[in-house]
C-alpha cells in the first residue's frame, strides 16, 4: 500500500510540475507588455471587487501605484508581472488591517507583490505569498537602538499580532502623523 501511496505522490508531483512548466512557457509567449497588461487589469479588477472597504481615493490612489509600478520602463522580460494570488493576499491584508495609509509597493522577479510602511524610523516590508501568507520584515528605534525581526510564511491576519509586541505598528498605518 505505501508503495502504491509514494507512486500516486510522485506522479501528483510530476503532473503538477508539468502543469506549471506549461503555464509559465504560455505566460512567456507573450511579450513583457502584454504580460503587465494582464496583470495590471487583473489587479485592478479584483480591486473593483472589493470596492466597498476601500475609500475611493484609497483606490485611485492604489491604481495610480500599479500604472507606475507595471510600467515596462521598469521590468525585465524575465521579471514575471504580480501574480493573481499574492495580489488576492495583498488586497485581504489591506480589508483585514484597513491602512489609512497606502504602502509604498515593489514587486519581486518572482511575481510577489512588495508593501512598504516608513514613518520616521519605523519600517514594515511585507511580501504577499499566495494563499494568505506573506514574509515580513520590520525594525524599528527604541532609545537610539534599532530592534528588528523578521517573519517568513506567516498567515497574513498574524502579522499584526507578531509586531503589535514590538512597536505601535497601526502608526504606520494612520494618515495622522
């Protein structure tokens, strides 16, 4: 039976090793600007999708962003555009914490979506991983020396329990400082 069991896992894996070989070789055939097209209107549709949490100059705001950040200016062609699901844990982080604040956003050559919180000293970087997870990164300065820490494949609604022990991170998400 366990032999039969470690057959079907081998062959599970390899189909969906396949599958995404597949996808990404139809994801290249596309030039870079179709590609960010894509992924610019998929983000902007899914946002349309949860236009109820957002202010409407939250969200203009936030489509200005993803014009300036999908410009092919500044991608390479192997660059792949912000995924589907890091944007979708992205965008359930921001309806979960309610930022004031938009986060500066960077993206990884991997597709992840990057939001970035700076005020004065105090940093937060979270990187969204597909299926609500994120890596995150924060320091902060406490009687002239910096603390930091970091979190890797954290669910997204915990990272705010993780670095509430270490500084008042909702300060970087308020407009009234």
């Amino acid at each position: 039976y366990s032999r039969y069991a470690n057959d079907v896992t081998k062959i599970k894996t390899n189909l969906a090793k396949t599958i995404q070989q597949s996808q990404l070789k139809e994801n290249h055939k596309k030039n870079l600007n179709e590609r960010l097209y894509d992924s610019r209107a998929n983000c902007k549709i899914k946002t349309s999708q949860i236009t109820r949490y957002l202010s409407t100059e939250w969200r203009n705001g936030l489509f200005i962003q993803l014009d300036s950040l999908m410009d092919e200016e500044n991608w390479e062609e192997i660059d792949s555009p912000i995924t589907d699901e890091s944007f979708t844990s992205f965008l359930r982080f921001i309806t979960y914490e309610k930022p004031d604040r938009r986060p500066g956003l960077g993206s990884t050559s991997s597709g992840n979506i990057l939001a970035m919180w700076t005020l004065g000293s105090n940093r937060l970087t979270i990187e969204f991983l597909a299926k609500d997870r994120a890596r995150c990164v924060f320091s902060h300065v406490v009687n002239f020396f910096r603390e930091s820490g970091a979190y890797d494949n954290i669910e997204i609604t915990e990272i705010s329990k993780f670095i509430a022990t270490l500084f008042e991170y909702k300060r970087l998400f308020s407009n009234d400082n």
